[in-house]
C-alpha cells in the first residue's frame, strides 16, 4: 500500500474523529503499508468508514485547486 496511502487512509480515519468530537490516541503509517489510528469517542460508524467514502486525497486535492483558484481572481 506504501506510506502516502497508509497515511492518507488513517489520516481519513482521523479527520472524522476529531470532526464528531473524538479524540485520537493513536497514530502511524510505515513505508511498508501498516497503519493505525486509534481513537476515544466520536461517531464510530462515520470514523470507520471515512476513508472509504471520503478519500483525504481528493479533499486536499480540491483544497488546492480551491486555493489556487481563489488567489487569482
């Protein structure tokens, strides 16, 4: 899976928990694809799903594009 995806995976994972009001208390992606987040109350469903609904890199993809184009007009 390779680590930007691991990471891009738990990371989606992560941004769910924090946005329902749970905390992270783990978290790590390896160059060899293990990851891990682990996390304190928060939605479980929405969590659990997230990066298979809302993949983290295309949020930061249309982020970029947002940004850049709100700099040029």
């Amino acid at each position: 899976m390779g680590l930007f995806n691991a990471f891009a995976h738990e990371l989606g994972h992560r941004a769910v928990a924090v946005i329902t009001r749970g905390g992270v208390t783990h978290f790590y992606a390896t160059d060899t694809g293990g990851a891990h987040m682990q996390h304190t109350g928060g939605a479980r469903l929405p969590i659990v799903v997230a990066p298979y609904l809302v993949p983290i890199a295309a949020l930061l993809l249309v982020a970029a594009v947002n940004t850049t184009s709100t700099a040029r007009a």
